[in-house]
C-alpha cells in the first residue's frame, strides 16, 4: 500500500476518530443496562461516520458518497 502524505491536522484527526472509537468500547464495558449502551451508540455513531466521510473527502479531494 502506498504511503500517504498527511499533515499534522490529518494526523490529529485521525487519532481523535481513534480515541473516540476507544471510548464507545470502553463505555461498553461500564456496568451499564443494555439499552444506555445502545443509545449512546446510536447517538455516538452517526457523529463520528460524518467526521470520517469528511476526512476522507478532505484527504481524498473526492466525496464517494455524493449522489
């Protein structure tokens, strides 16, 4: 695989959708009722695929999704 040449932001950016990611898996592991993990989830998850297509349209300068 090619290697990508990504500034520092990129890099920082990625990272946080990586620790937000750790998160969501920590908190599943809070003795916590089923259903609060699943709210959380369905509120965390949309959030965080926006700021992944985002990235990867400013990385990529093209938006896949665009219909």
């Amino acid at each position: 695989m090619a290697r990508m040449n990504l500034t520092d932001e990129q890099r920082n950016m990625i990272g946080e959708l990586a620790d937000e990611l750790d998160n969501l898996h920590g908190a599943t592991q809070l003795g916590m009722p089923p259903a609060f993990h699943v709210k959380q989830l369905q509120r965390a998850l949309p959030e965080l695929s926006a700021k992944i297509k985002a990235w990867v349209v400013e990385i990529s300068g093209d938006d896949p999704w665009k219909e």
